[in-house]
C-alpha cells in the first residue's frame, strides 16, 4: 500500500465492484432462466427464496469482513494475534454452515411457508431453499476466503475467483435448466456449485510465498470470536435488511396483488440487488485501505479515501439510475417471458421510484463500512439497524396502507432518505466535538 491514496482507492475498489457485479449474477441468472422455464409462478417463487440466500451471504459476510478487519488491523500493528483470526474464522463459518444444512433438510417446508408461499408456489419455493441451505458452508467459507485473501494484499485474486464462480454459474444455470431439464432445482444446484469453484481458484492464494494468512490449530477463543462478531455485525446487517424488507415487501404484495405483483417486485428485486453488489464491492473494496490507515493512525489518509469512496458511490447511483430510466422496458422483457402486461406495467413504475433510494442508500452503505473498519461498532450497527429493520418495515406498511402499490416502492426511497439524513447530522455534531476539544 505504498502507492497513492488514490491510485490504492482505484486499485482496490475497481476490481472489488466487478467481482462483486460477478457474484450477483448468481441470482440474476437464476431469475432470467427460471422466468424463462417457469413463467411468473417460478419467478415469483425464486423472489420468495432470495431473503434466505441474503441470509446465508450476510453470514459468510459478517464472518469474513469481521476476521479480515481484526487480522489487518492486528497485522499492521504486528500483533502475535493476526496468525489465530483466520483459523477462527473458519472454525465459525463451517459451524454455523451445518446448522443450517440441518435446517434445509428438515424445515424447508414450514420456512418456505412462513415466507408467504402458497399451494402454487410451495413446491418450487421448498426445493430451492432446501437446496441452497444444504451448500451454506461453501457460500459462507467463500466470502471468508474472499475477504482474507483480499485483505492479504490480493484483492486481483478475490475479483477474478468471484468472477470465474459467477460465470459457472450462468453456464451450469442454462445447462442444469435447459439441456437436463432439471428446473427450480437445478437452477439452485448451479447457484450452489459456483462458491465450490469460485473457493478452488482462491486456494492459489496459499500456493504464494508472501501470503500472510494461515490455517493454525489453535483454540476456540470467546474474545476473537466477539471481536469478530462485532466487526463484522454491521455488513450483517446489511445483508439481512435486504432479506427483511424482500420478506415484508413480498407480504405485502401478496395481499395487494397477488402472485403478480410479486413477480414484477422480482424484477425490479433482482435489478436492485445488482446495485446493491456494486455499492457493497465499493464499500468492501475501501475496507482494507481504511482499516489499515486507522491502524497506522494516517487520519488525513483516511479521510480522503472515506471522500473518494462518498463520491463514487453518488457518481455509481446517478449513473445507474439514468441508465435504468432509459432501458427501464429492456429490463424488465428480459425477465418477462410471458409477456404480462400487468407485470411489465408494475415493474416499470417500481423501477423508476424504487431506484431513487440508491442516491441515499450509497451513502449509507459507505458510513457504515467506514464506521466499522474504523471499530466505530455501535454507530455502524446503529445505522444498519435503522436501515433494515427499525424504519423500512413500518415505513412499508403504513405507505402501502395509504397509497397502496406506489406507497411500497416509495418506502425503500424514505427509509434510505431518512438514513442519510441522520448520518449528516451525526457527522456534523461528531465534526463540531472534534472542533471544540482542539480548542
């Protein structure tokens, strides 16, 4: 990291977005050739499915992310303990993994009815869900090693083991549904094979001399394991936010629309969800920069990469939301194979109020990876919180109630809004006590 803070901002961030695009086109395949094969009732079913593999994400997430967080600020400040984070973190991941292996097998049923599936999408929404819980390890031990080897200097392996495991999944996707005609389950079967393939490129990794991160045998330790937790709790979150609004929205829908209305929730669903990847590889790819000038104490460092990363992420949103306004119709025919007018009509409107949100969402998924590279864990978690839980669920009832479907897309656009609104006024009263203990 001897480079300029700029050149190490580009470096870092550039190859993390792409990796991260790459990995989100897990779920946009499997949308596009289930829409395809399965028309509205599979789409609607795989929508019903997608909050559990956030779940899933935002676990691998929050272990990896946490662990490569505590070991880089442990390495440059050459601590003995860096050698035992990753060790841990594993020993975590592949622990929580075969819980929920467990509960793939014998409670797939009642999840999937509990996420709002009926007698038409049942069957489909349960061979999914059963499917991708039982790979839960390989997508939580991936994020582990792609956050490690990342920040073990070598963030070009972690974007191109991202990308190669996308890309496997897109062409197994079309073979498993096409070809062998193995429908929801091999479109799940695909999505579950790619972390396998994207975790065999990362293990070139280890094969390199300088390579600072090791498998040790080493006891399982409460404090890392906290300070893992904690660190890593707000990228969580996040993740969870995600699968807590889908699962609201869904609800919602549901009982406003019906199967179509979440199947064109789908839609603009899995288009967010792309920009959500960018957001986070921007926020993901800035962590390692920032956690090791926090480290190192090189504040003036850090603040320019915390404003690089700010205005990058205003730069992505204006960007994907003129491109979103202009092939708005493209988008949508992609994943409507059936040519539903209802659908189609539903989604454009989502699209165009849905997608204001990520001018304000950026922003807030930046603060929160700065707060908590920066080991600010209770604002970073505050903000998570506030985003996913504790604003967006009422928020959506209470608009649905009063203006109905334009209320529901409107809802993630006010929540965000709010966020934002809170982070300013944080920063400033934080700015003006950072002000007056000078003087």
């Amino acid at each position: 990291m001897k480079h300029s803070v700029l050149k190490n901002f580009i470096k870092y961030t550039s190859v993390n977005i792409l990796g991260m695009i790459g990995l989100s086109l897990y779920i946009l395949a499997d949308t596009y050739f289930v829409s395809k094969a399965l028309g509205s009732i599979g789409i609607a079913s795989l929508n019903l499915s997608i909050s559990i593999y956030s779940i899933i994400h935002g676990l691998g997430l929050m272990i990896g992310i946490g662990g490569a967080t505590k070991f880089i600020i442990l390495k440059v400040q050459k601590n003995e303990n860096a050698t035992r984070v990753f060790s841990t973190s594993l020993k975590i991941g592949l622990a929580i993994g075969t819980l929920l292996i467990l509960i793939g097998i014998f409670g797939s049923k009642r999840l999937a009815m509990s996420l709002g599936a009926d007698s038409l999408t049942l069957p489909l929404t349960q061979t999914y869900l059963t499917t991708i819980l039982i790979f839960a390890p390989f997508f939580i031990v991936n994020n582990i090693l792609l956050a490690f080897v990342r920040n073990d200097n070598n963030p070009n392996l972690s974007m191109i083991a991202m990308l190669v495991g996308s890309f496997s999944n897109i062409i197994l996707d079309y073979v498993f549904i096409f070809p062998l005609n193995m429908g929801i389950f091999g479109a799940a079967f695909a999505t579950g094979l790619a972390p396998i393939i994207s975790i065999l490129v990362l293990m070139v990794h280890f094969a390199h001399k300088n390579h600072t991160i090791k498998l040790i045998r080493n006891k399982f330790e409460l404090h890392l394991v906290y300070d893992i937790f904690s660190l890593g709790l707000s990228s969580f979150i996040i993740e969870v936010s995600s699968a807590v609004a889908l699962i609201t929205f869904n609800i919602v829908i549901l009982r406003l629309e019906g199967n179509d209305g979440v199947a064109a929730y789908a839609i603009v669903a899995n288009l967010a969800l792309v920009v959500i990847a960018i957001f986070t590889g921007l926020a993901q790819g800035a962590q390692p920069l920032i956690s090791n000038y926090f480290g190192l104490k090189e504040l003036d460092k850090l603040k320019k990469t915390r404003k690089y990363a700010l205005v990058t992420a205003f730069v992505i949103a204006f960007v994907i939301y003129t491109v979103t306004m202009v092939f708005s119709e493209s988008f949508i025919q992609i994943f409507n194979s059936e040519n539903n007018s209802h659908v189609a009509q539903m989604a454009d409107i989502g699209l165009k109020f849905y997608f204001l949100g990520f001018f304000f969402a950026g922003i807030n998924i930046v603060t929160t990876m700065v707060l908590s590279a920066t080991e600010n864990i209770r604002e970073a978690l505050s903000i998570s919180l506030l985003r996913g839980l504790i604003l967006i669920v009422p928020i959506v009832l209470v608009a649905s109630y009063f203006w109905t479907m334009t209320g529901v897309w409107f809802a993630f656009v006010l929540t965000e809004l709010i966020v934002t609104g809170i982070v300013i006024y944080l920063d400033r009263l934080k700015n003006k006590s950072t002000v007056n203990q000078k003087n």
